[in-house]
C-alpha cells in the first residue's frame, strides 16, 4: 500500500500547507493512475503529522516535495527554471496559492478501506478501535505496509485483548455465581471434566449470556465464534511468524486456547457444534491441535478419526505437503488394537490402490502399518530396529517421528469413568412393542441425552461409532439391552465408482469397556440398576449390525382383558341372514365399526400391558441407560 503522490499536484515542501491521503483500488504492484479507481474523496491531512508517524509517508513527502522525480515536479523547480530561461516578454504570473500535496493509498480490495482509514487515523489519535480479531489484523496489515510507528504495537496489543476478554468474562461468572457448569458428558459423580471448564473458558463469548443489551445482540452474542477461532481463520491476514517476532509470540500465547475450545477428541467427534468449528479448521489450527499433547482422547484411533473428519471435506484444498505433515502428527503406535490390525491396514491399501485421491489420504504402505503394529509391544532393541527398517521404508527418509511416539496425549476419560445418559421415549417404546406379533421380535435404539448431539442415536469412542439398543421378544418377561458398533461415515469414502477398503471391513474388534445402569422407580423410591458390564476381552463385530447384550431388563407382568365387541360380533354376524338389504347394508356398517372400536380397544390393551411391564423403568416419560465409559487399559489394548 504504498502511497503515493498525484503527478501534478505540486507543493512548496516549505510552504506548510496541509496534503491530502487518497484510497484508491487496485493491484499495489501496478504504477499510479494504472486502471486504479478512488474510493473516498481527498482526506484532509498535516504533512508534518504523517511524515513523522509514517517511515513510507515519510519517504513519499521527501520525493515529491525536492522536485527528484520528473513525473511530479515542485513549485521550486518551476522558479529554477524560470530563471534559467531569463526575463520574458509575457506578463508576469499573479502568484498562485500552490496545490496540496496528495498521496495515494492503493489498495487490494474496496475490503480494505476501513483498515486503511483506521491506520491514518491512528497517526493522529494513537489509538486504534477494532471490534474484532479479523479487523485488527486488518489494520495491523495496513499499518505494516506503511510503516505507521507503533501501529503494529497497538494491533498486536488489541488482538491479544480479543482473545484474553473470553477468560475474563468466563471468571466473572464463575465470580458471581460462585459455579460453572457445561453440558455435555461428567464424570461417575457428575462433575464436568476439567477440559470441559477450560473450553467454557475459551469460548465464553459464542455460549455465554448476555446481561444487557436488545434481544438482537444477544443472539449475535451467541453465534459470534470465539476470538481464537476468529484468529486461525484470519490465516491468510498473518504477518509471517518467522519475521514477525511478536505475532510469532502471539500465536504461541492463543494455541492454548485453540486447543482448550476443543477440549477433547471425543467431545468434537460427539458435539455437533464443535464437530462443524473442527472442520471448518484451516490446516494450520488443525495441525496446532494435533500437535499438542493437551488436546485430549480416550485413544489415539479417535484423533484419527478427528482428522479423517476434516480430510473428508478439506483434501481438495490441500496440497501433499500440508496431508503429508498433518498425517505425521499422528500417534499411531498408541492406536487401539482394532485400528492397529484392521482400519490403519485398510487405509494403507487404498493408499496404495488410489494415490492422489480422498481414498488415499494418509500416506502409509502396509509394511509401516506392520512395523507400527510392532513397535508398542516390542523390546527396546527390537524399537529401534524397527525405527531404522521404518526409515527404509520411507523411501530413505526419516519416518515421522510422532508415529513412533510413547508419550499419550491427556487422557480425556477421568479415572472413575465418562458417563453417558441414553433415553428410549415412552410413546416410542409403547406403540413399538404393542404392535409385536407372536414370535416376532422388535429392537429399539436408545438416543444421547444431551444437548448438541452429532449422531442422533449412536456416539462414537475409540475412533469407532457405537450404538445402545433394547431387544424385546413378544410375550418374554425380559428385554436385552445391546451394544453394537460400526466404522464412522468418514472412512465410506468414495472417488468415482471406487469406494474405500475401510468400508468392507467385517472384523471383530474389542467390546467398549463400559458398564450400563437403568433407572428404576419403586414405591416412590428412585434407584439406579446395574444392567451389565463389557471388558476388552469381550469381542463385538465389527460392520455387523448385531452387538453384544444378554436379556437383562426384568419386566413385570400384566394381562389384557378381551373386549366385550369380540362377544357380540358373532350373534351379530348371525342376524344379518334375516334381514333386508337395507338392514343388511346398514348391519355390516355397524359391525364395521364395531370391528375398529374392537382393534383400538386391543391396541390400547397392548399398550397398556406394556407401559405396566416397563413401569419400573418408565420414569417422567421415558426410559433411562447410563452409560459409564471407563479407560481402555493399555496394556490391554497391546
């Protein structure tokens, strides 16, 4: 944005007449006055205030005030040459008051005028005034360009204001009301994990209410993203960090926060909010997640998953570079034993069946699968055998060190468990099995009590997708309560009429170690029922629909009396013989009717013997699963 001055708009540098700043479009690489268009009338401004806040104004006033460029002569070079060409018979010229000084602002885009007038005005006030992390840098970009004095200060300082206000507002709350709490997942006591705190921190100004204000700005208020998000997705506004010193400082200050928004891979996988902010991501702030040994999981296959996630709408805006160094982020030797032997397999195979394609996105050969696979259980010997053959299989190069690597990320799953509520809707479960026929057997899944849910009726650990689901025989006086599994929807990739080998998968895979309780009410007293517990040892199908479960939901008993139409409808049928056909007609409207009075008075029989058998479980309209995940030992998942 260089400015510069209008040819033919001289001025006396002594004269101390004021000059004027004009913005005007364009490409700053083309020459002035080329297919440039002005967008706001000549500013009013002081020469002597831009030359000394501004090094490039500064420059610009000296060159076309001492005459040095042809294209934009002074009024002194007008009196030498006057007086070179010695007295002349014209008249003398009646003194003039000389034009202003103007300088031109090219600019990129008409986008850029509000920041260019707030870098101008920042030479008068000192001050700049920004409403958001997008504007700041908007103006740290201007007054970069043209080397407006402690500008780039003031910016630096207001983003890191943007992005401390969500901690400050967060603490305040928690001041005055003496608690927080987030929704989402608790522990076995209720209390929210602590990564959960710190993402309500992080995001206090896109969840939090406001305390004043119309309704108007309430709303804006609650769907305004966090200022760190606001930051990584200004990318393509960031000064570079190598050269930039204190930006660089900047971004080390706001990936804590990033990666606190976030919290966890589970809560991302699960939240649909979060979920949409995860792949909205621009590369950078991804591989600043997947860096960090803060961003929590419950295993390394689910920050797989995390990022399959994101390839699965970000891989044609990617380069194989930026796959390549995302992909090496990865922890894969911590990975569970389902993705060691099955899914990191599959997905090397379609790297090698579709190079260059979603199919292929993580670059790995089945040989590096294997060595990985190894590694985690080997002796430390056999490691760095396997650190070298790894190597050779990388083509000579060095293998991605964070394959290899031992150190777990936080463990998002507390040391007493991660619960998870399931309800099954009374009217659902009542008009389902009501309608069972004899022998016939009806299955139900249980929905996520929580708000924000992703995945309607399943949720997904362990870089898998998992499902609750009760399973009642007609007439049994017990339902099982099932748990299954399938691959998430990100790995059933498509490119053209291939789709991935990922998808195919049917394998069996290690149960979600897990224990589920009921709800129960009886005699006023509410209670809580141990259903049944899954350990890693126990084995579930994977890409199956049936699960692992046992019939362990006692139901009580009830019968249903016979409707007093079923004993009239034969006298009934038995009359008609002896009548006209006008009674007749009129006699099998009426037995119609009384045959549909008869199906609603047995359907509402069967749906009453089933709300008494699930009484005990049926508990202000719906039936309630708890679910308490607990961590997957490693040694186990070895």
């Amino acid at each position: 944005m260089a400015p510069e001055a209008e040819p033919g708009a001289p001025e006396d540098p002594n004269s101390g007449a004021p000059g004027n700043t004009h913005a005007q479009a364009g490409s700053r690489d083309r020459p002035p006055g080329d297919d440039l268009r002005v967008l706001v009338e000549p500013l009013p401004a002081h020469k002597v205030v831009l030359w000394l806040a501004s090094e490039r104004f500064q420059t610009q006033v000296e060159r076309w005030s001492d005459g040095t460029d042809a294209a934009g002569p002074s009024s002194k070079r007008f009196a030498a040459a006057a007086e070179e060409a010695g007295p002349q018979p014209q008249p003398v010229p009646q003194p003039q008051r000389p034009l202003p000084l103007q300088l031109r602002v090219p600019l990129g885009s008409e986008e850029e005028l509000p920041a260019a007038l707030a870098a101008i005005k920042f030479a008068y006030t000192g001050r700049i005034e920004v409403c958001s992390v997008r504007e700041a840098l908007q103006v740290w970009k201007q007054a970069d360009y043209l080397q407006m004095k402690g500008c780039v200060e003031a910016c630096v300082a207001a983003v890191r204001e943007k992005l401390a206000a969500p901690a400050a507002a967060a603490a305040a709350t928690v001041s005055a009301d003496g608690a927080s709490s987030v929704a989402g997942a608790t522990g076995s006591a209720g209390q929210a994990p602590p990564a959960a705190t710190a993402r309500a921190a992080a995001g206090a100004s896109s969840s939090g209410e406001a305390s004043s204000g119309d309704a108007g700005s309430t709303s804006a208020a609650a769907t305004a993203p966090p200022p760190v998000l606001e930051l990584y997705g200004c990318a393509a506004l960031w000064p570079d960090p190598e050269h930039e010193p204190a930006f660089a400082a900047l971004l080390t200050e706001a990936k804590p926060q990033l990666v606190a928004h976030f919290g966890d891979a589970l809560t991302v996988l699960n939240k649909q909010q979060l979920y949409d902010q995860m792949r909205a991501l621009p590369a950078v702030a991804l591989e600043a997640l997947l860096e960090s040994d803060d961003f929590g999981t419950d295993s390394e296959s689910s920050v797989v998953l995390v990022l399959a996630e994101w390839m699965q709408v970000n891989y044609s805006t990617t380069d194989a570079a930026t796959r390549r160094r995302l992909c090496g982020l990865l922890r894969l030797s911590q990975c569970s034993r389902a993705y060691l032997d099955w899914v990191l397999p599959a997905l090397a195979l379609d790297h090698l069946l579709h190079p260059g394609t979603p199919l292929g996105w993580l670059p790995i050969t089945l040989q590096q699968v294997g060595c990985i696979a190894r590694y985690r259980i080997a002796p430390k010997d056999e490691q760095r055998m396997l650190n070298h053959i790894l190597g050779g299989l990388c083509g000579g190069s060095d293998p991605p060190e964070t394959w290899l690597r031992t150190k777990r990320r936080r463990q998002c799953v507390p040391s007493q468990g991660l619960s998870y509520r399931f309800v099954l809707d009374k009217q659902e479960l009542v008009e389902k099995l009501a309608g069972l026929q004899p022998g016939n057997n009806g299955r139900l899944e249980l929905e996520p009590d929580a708000e924000d849910v992703r995945l309607g009726d399943t949720f997904q650990a362990m870089g898998l997708t998992w499902g609750l689901s009760v399973e009642y025989e007609h007439g049994s006086a017990l339902a099982g309560l099932w748990l299954s599994t399938c691959l998430p929807a990100a790995y059933a990739v498509r490119h053209g009429e291939c789709c991935s080998e990922v998808s195919k998968l049917v394998r069996p895979v290690a149960a979600l170690r897990s224990s589920m309780y009921v709800q129960t009410c009886s005699g006023g007293q509410r209670g809580e029922k141990l259903l049944l517990s899954f350990s890693e040892e126990e084995a579930i199908c994977l890409g199956k629909i049936f699960g692992a479960g046992v019939e362990v939901i006692e139901l009580g008993t009830a019968s249903v009396a016979a409707p007093a139409a079923v004993m009239q409808q034969q006298p009934l049928a038995a009359g008609l013989a002896e009548r006209g056909p006008e009674q007749q007609e009129q006699g099998r409207q009426q037995g119609s009717a009384a045959e549909q009075q008869d199906q609603e008075q047995q359907r509402r029989a069967r749906e009453a013997t089933v709300a008494a058998q699930w009484s005990k479980y049926i508990i202000e309209g719906r039936v309630t699963v708890r679910m308490l995940m607990l961590r997957h030992d490693a040694a186990a998942m070895a």
